[in-house]
C-alpha cells in the first residue's frame, strides 16, 4: 500500500503505521512541530545552568556568605529555581538543584550546598 509522507508529501512504501518516507523527513517534522516548546525550555535551562555556575564558584566552602549585589554583579537572576525548602524554624531555602541559598539580614545570603 502506498502512503504519502507527512513532511515531504513523497509516496513511499513500509509499515502499516509508518508516517515519513525517511529519518530526515521524520526528524523535520517533530522539529518544526517542536520549535517553539524547544526553544523556552532551552532558555529556562541556560537561565537555570547560569545561576548554578554562580552559585558554585562563590560556594566553594559548601557553605559560604555573600551578598545580593555580588550575585547581581555576576548576573545571578533570582527568578530561576529548581525547589524550595522551608525548614520547621520557617527559614526558606531556594535550590538551583543542588546549591542552595538563604535570604540573611542586610541583604546577605547563606550559599549551602546538599551532600549526595
């Protein structure tokens, strides 16, 4: 039985359930179906690998303060977190998976790190 491709229209013959003529045709159509999905994911996982990196190269103690405009100076944008934490005591923890920071006094943060 002859189908016609999804993407390219070309007839073709195969499976019963085989929509593409080809790998590329298959692999143009999800990315065409997929682009603008694709690029906000992308741009919240650049924003979430940026603030990580922030974190990381200030906490090197695991444990370490700062203040806000360091983080700022580095372009830490505090829009952009994993999960939050709120300890019994009601202290807030904001995760960027697993580098951590606490909103101190004066604004100063407590940068933690989890143990894996």
């Amino acid at each position: 039985m002859d189908k016609k491709c999804l993407e390219c229209g070309d007839t073709f013959k195969g499976r019963v359930d085989k929509k593409f003529c080809s790998d590329y045709c298959r692999n143009a159509h999800n990315n065409r179906l997929n682009k603008d999905g694709k690029n906000l994911i992308r741009n919240i996982n650049n924003r979430l690998r940026k603030n990580w990196r922030i974190l990381e190269d200030l906490n090197v103690h695991k444990k370490t303060k700062t203040t806000k405009g360091k983080l700022l100076e580095k372009g830490f944008d505090f829009s952009y977190f994993t999960s939050i934490y709120t300890t019994k005591a009601g202290a807030t923890y904001y995760y960027v998976y697993d580098q951590g920071y606490l909103l101190l006094d004066n604004d100063y943060y407590l940068l933690v790190k989890k143990d894996s």
